[in-house]
C-alpha cells in the first residue's frame, strides 16, 4: 500500500505491529510470578507445621529417618534424606530390641500416612495449579482438580457406600459347595470311563490267537 507526498512521489506505507494482548491472571491483586517449566505443576502453598522432633530418639540418622517418614509414607525416600541404604532401614525396622525406635516409627508411619491423605484430599477438591499457555505464551493458570482420585478416596473412606459389591451365594443363598461339587463331578467322569472300559474289554475276542513261532 502506498501514498502520495506532498512533491507527488509515492511512498510505501507500513503496516502498523499488531500487539498481543496477554492475560495475566492475579491473586490478591498482585500478578503471579511466571511458570519456570512448562506443563510443571505447582503445589499449593502448606500451613507451616512444626514436624515431629522424635527426641527421644539419640541415633541422628535414625532421627532424620524418623522425621522424613512422618512427612511422607515412602520409605527410599525417609532412607534418602537420612543418608542411609534401604536394607539399613529395613534392619532398622524389623529390630524389635528398640522400643523406643518401634514406638516412634509408627508414631512416624502414622504422621506420614495421614499427611498422603490431606494430599490425595487436596488434589481431588482444590486441585493443582496448572499453566495455561497460548500461542507459546503463559498467559495465567487453573486449578485443575482430579475426579479419579475423588473416586478412589470416597472408595476408601466409605467403602460400604461407594466400593463395587460383587455378592455370590450358593443353592437358596446358602454358601457356595466348591467341594461337594467338585467331587460329584469327579465321581460321575470316573463312572463314565469304568463304563467305557467295559464296552472294550466286551468288544476283545475270549482268547488271543497264537503267535506263528519263529524258528
């Protein structure tokens, strides 16, 4: 596209830059900070609590064992924090000398159990924040919530309400006779083959004839 000048000359216009418009989402009026991976899924930010000390413990790598269990149900994973091998934890665990060690570890496994709860909660009603890209941009996030973790802690929770019920019975709802018909079954094949056996052996000739000698 041109125009003339004020001498006449033509001169080539240029067409104006199209600016994309990005929607940055806020929270609390202040604009959250950008995704450093993309696809990456960012956690919900946790009360502060103070973890489990397990003073009563004194060996300091089984502290730190003990401390990372009650985070978390994994065992690698409370063997790594303490810089130990798993066979060294499972040594640990299976020492029934220790009390004091056999009462704090399941104090630990307790803890660390209930806190996979509130997770797998967490993500099934509030969900995970997500980023949301457009033509290669991040232009803000979602919570993204997961129905099948919904389902298998409902399943769990209230299983004489949610679970699948699978119910078998035997003759007039009485229990299932595996045995008896097992047997019953045995006993009429075992009949059927005596029977058969007996047609044969009728169907051979009273006496054999005899073999030509070779000499």
């Amino acid at each position: 596209m041109a125009k003339q000048n004020a001498t006449g000359e033509q001169v080539a216009m240029r067409k104006p830059k199209r600016t994309r418009r990005v929607r940055k989402e806020t929270s609390g009026g202040q604009p959250r900070l950008p995704l450093p991976i993309r696809g990456r899924l960012l956690a919900m930010p946790k009360a502060d609590a103070e973890p489990p000390c397990f003073d009563e413990i004194r060996h300091p790598k089984k502290r730190a064992y003990l401390v990372a269990l009650s985070a978390s149900p994994s065992l690698n994973d409370a063997a790594s924090a303490a810089g130990i091998d798993r066979t060294t934890g499972w040594l640990w665990r299976r020492d029934e000398r220790d009390s004091a060690f056999q009462a704090a570890l399941a104090r630990a496994r307790t803890l660390g159990l209930e806190a996979a709860v509130s997770e797998a909660w967490r993500r099934a009603i509030e969900g995970v924040e997500e980023p949301v890209y457009q033509g290669g941009r991040l232009v803000g996030t979602i919570m993204r919530k997961s129905d099948t973790m919904l389902i298998f802690m409902l399943k769990g929770e209230f299983p004489e309400k949610y679970r699948e019920r699978y119910e078998h019975a035997g003759v007039n709802g009485g229990p299932i006779e595996l045995v008896a018909r097992a047997s019953a079954e045995v006993d009429t094949k075992l009949a059927y083959l005596s029977a058969r056996m007996d047609q044969l052996m009728a169907r051979l000739p009273k006496t054999l004839p005899e073999l030509p000698s070779q000499s």
